[in-house]
C-alpha cells in the first residue's frame, strides 16, 4: 500500500526521544521552549506558542483574538473541518468564502465581494481564516488589504505549509497576519505524533496563546489582580484548557526541523516529475506560481469528465491497486453538522466544480520515482471490464 502522505522518522529521531525518556523532565521541561525557539527563527518570526495539535492551536488563536458569541468568522470551504470547528468552539458563527479555479484557495476577489455585501449589510467577519492548502500560499497581501480596509483579524491556517514561503518570506513570519498555525500530524511536513504551533509578532496575543494553551493560569505578577501571596502563587484569569505539547513530541519535533529543508527539497522535486509524467495527457496539473515556494503537502491533480475520464472511476483504480489516494476535502458546509446551519451548495460553485474533480496523489519523502511512475500509468490503463468489449 502507498499512502498518500506519511512520515519519515530517523534513528536520530529515536534516540532523541529515548534520551528525554532518560531525563527528568517528560513534560514542561526545556524542549518545547527550544522547539518553540527553532521554528519561531526558522519562520523569521518573534514568538511561537507549541501547542498539542493545530486544532487546539486554532481554538486558542480565535480566543486570543477575542473571537466569542456573535462574532462571525470567515474561512475556506475546501479545507479540514478544523479550520471552522475553532470558531465555533468559541461561539461564534461561520461562514465560507468560495475557492479561486486555479490555486483551489480562498479566492481574494471571492472575498473582497462578499465582504462589500456584508459591509451593507452590517455582518462583517471579526477574523478570516485563508488556509494554504497543499501547502500554497493564498494571496496574503490582497487578503492583508483587505483586513485593513474591512477591519478584520488574519488567523492562517498553514497546517499544510511549514517550509513553504511567499513573497520570498517563510510561511509563519505573519507579516500579513496576527498568527499563523502549524500541524505537526504524522501526515503533514515535519511530526511531533500530534502537534502544532501558533506564531505571531505580537506580544500580546503571545501572552494569551500561552494562557489559554494552559487553564487560563498566569505566573507573571504584573498580569495578576492581586498581590502574589507567596513564590507558590498563580492566578486563574481566563478559562483555557490543558493543549501543552510534552517533551518527548517537542524533542522530535526539534530532530525533525534539522531535515525540514531536505523534505520540502524531496517534496518539490516529487511534484516536477510528476508534472513532467503528466505533460502532454489531460489531466489538470497543480499551477505553480512565481512568487511562491510551495512544500508540497499534497499533490492535487483534478480530473475533468469532459476530457472523457471520470474521477470516480480513477479513485477506485487507484486504491484497488494499493494506492491510497485521497480527496481533500470535502467542503465542510456539506458535512451534515454544518448543513444543519443552512449553507446551499450552489453559493459555492468553484468548491463544488473542485469538489468532484479533484484526486490527491502520494507525495512525501522516500516516494520513489518508479513509484511515481506506476502511480501516474494506473490513471491511463484500461480496466479490467473494458477489456472484455
Ligand atoms: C491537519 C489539519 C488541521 C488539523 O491539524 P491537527 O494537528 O490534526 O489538529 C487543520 N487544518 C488543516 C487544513 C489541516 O490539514
């Protein structure tokens, strides 16, 4: 079976995580300050806040942006669940903006439209969530624009886009958002198990990632109400919640950054020999896009039956003969949760053209090129039945 993405640990990796086994610490020791220390460098940007996977980082972003009851929160449809669910743990309502027909993100022009007819109407998002999927940047400088001229706070949701960078800046520097968050799931670029990371410049918001990643407690006195009764004294000032990321997970995650570069290095030249095995045949490569390093979390190639093949069919193919492809994803207003809130399929007619094209194929580090090139040959072979007309 060839997944569609998975992880790749070293000896190095397990020795690393034997040796904090060894230690004293299993949790709240030094490593995830360290690990907080090398990604925040590593994106070019002041402070990151581990936390124990990017959907509690994404929870704990909307409340350090004071997203509550009747707020309203923006994101893209052709995303993972999370990236709305963080919004409505907060009490807030969502609503989506469609994607763009050739990057498959939240289209700007999409957004800048209904955030017009929103003005109008005195609903405006307090916070958009654009989400880098496959690990492509989204137009951040429009979207940055945009919050300025409309008001609204920028979360990114980059749990496919570690390593990617746009405008010649990491992905994670947050020049053109208030945090940017990471997943460290086995299937994304680099893994702590499960993980994430908040970045941000802004101290403030900081302070508060780091309160709600852990009961809403502080230990700092110029943030208390009160005068410390003692060196054991603490107080409790919001309601946050237990969303620590543990020794062991930060520890792998800093072995894991040593090869962050070589992955996203192997990820691009996957995608160029798949763009070359597919030249010259019918199906809809990724675009690429001068201004933007992608790190190639996915792979999304989109099958239009138009051209005479049916994505259905090549999806069964592909995983009849052990290769686990996938559909990222299924738009969230169709879940059942989310159609409960009223959302039509028909406001989103990119999503839905995207919807029933699209394929992701394998792509991570140790995919060989033989492989690559079965993977592409299974779209073109006939099958078994058509064979018998
Ligand atoms: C994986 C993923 C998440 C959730 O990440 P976890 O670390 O598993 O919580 C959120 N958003 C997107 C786009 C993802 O792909």
């Amino acid at each position: 079976m060839i997944p569609y993405s998975r992880q790749k640990i070293s000896e190095k990796d397990i020795t690393a995580i034997v040796d904090v086994l060894k230690s004293d610490y299993l949790t709240q020791g030094p490593k995830t300050p360290q690990f907080e220390k090398i990604v925040s460098e590593y994106c070019g940007v002041k402070y990151g806040c581990a936390v124990n996977s990017a959907t509690s980082g994404l929870h704990i972003a909307c409340l350090a942006l004071g997203v509550g009851e009747g707020d309203i929160v923006w994101t893209s449809p052709i995303s993972f669940v999370a990236s709305s669910n963080c919004a409505l743990y907060c009490g807030a309502t969502v609503d989506f903006v469609d994607i763009d027909s050739s990057s498959y993100n939240m289209s700007a022009i999409a957004l800048e439209e209904k955030l017009i007819l929103a003005k109008k109407k005195g609903n405006l998002p307090k916070v958009v969530i654009p989400v880098h999927l496959s690990g492509k940047s989204c137009d951040m400088q429009k979207i940055h624009n945009l919050s300025k001229e409309f008001d609204f706070k920028i979360i990114e949701d980059a749990s496919h886009a570690i390593g990617a960078s746009y405008k010649n800046q990491k992905v994670g520097s947050c020049s053109y958002s208030d945090i940017t968050v990471f997943s460290f799931h086995p299937v994304k670029i680099i893994t702590t198990c499960e993980g994430g990371m908040c970045m941000t410049n802004d101290a403030n918001i900081y302070n508060l990632l780091l309160r709600f990643r852990s009961h809403g407690i502080t230990r700092h006195a110029k943030e208390m109400e009160r005068k410390p009764d003692g060196r054991w004294y603490y107080e409790q000032l919001n309601l946050g919640f237990n969303y620590r990321l543990n020794d062991l997970q930060s520890v792998l995650g800093i072995s894991q950054m040593k090869k962050i570069d070589s992955f996203i290095k192997e990820r691009n030249k996957l995608a160029s020999n798949y763009n070359n095995l597919f030249k010259s045949t019918k199906i809809n490569i990724p675009k690429t896009d001068s201004e933007i390093y992608s790190s190639w979390h996915l792979y999304i190639i989109r099958i239009n039956k138009d051209e005479g093949f049916n994505r259905n069919i090549i999806f069964e193919k592909f995983r009849n003969s052990g290769i686990y492809v996938n559909i990222h994803y299924i738009p969230i207003y169709r879940q059942p949760f989310y159609q409960k809130m009223g959302f039509k399929f028909e406001d989103f007619p990119e999503s839905e053209k995207y919807y029933n094209e699209a394929i992701s194929i394998p792509i991570f580090p140790g995919l060989t090129k033989d492989q690559q090139e079965k993977i592409v040959s299974i779209i073109f072979n006939p099958i078994g039945f058509q064979n018998l007309f």
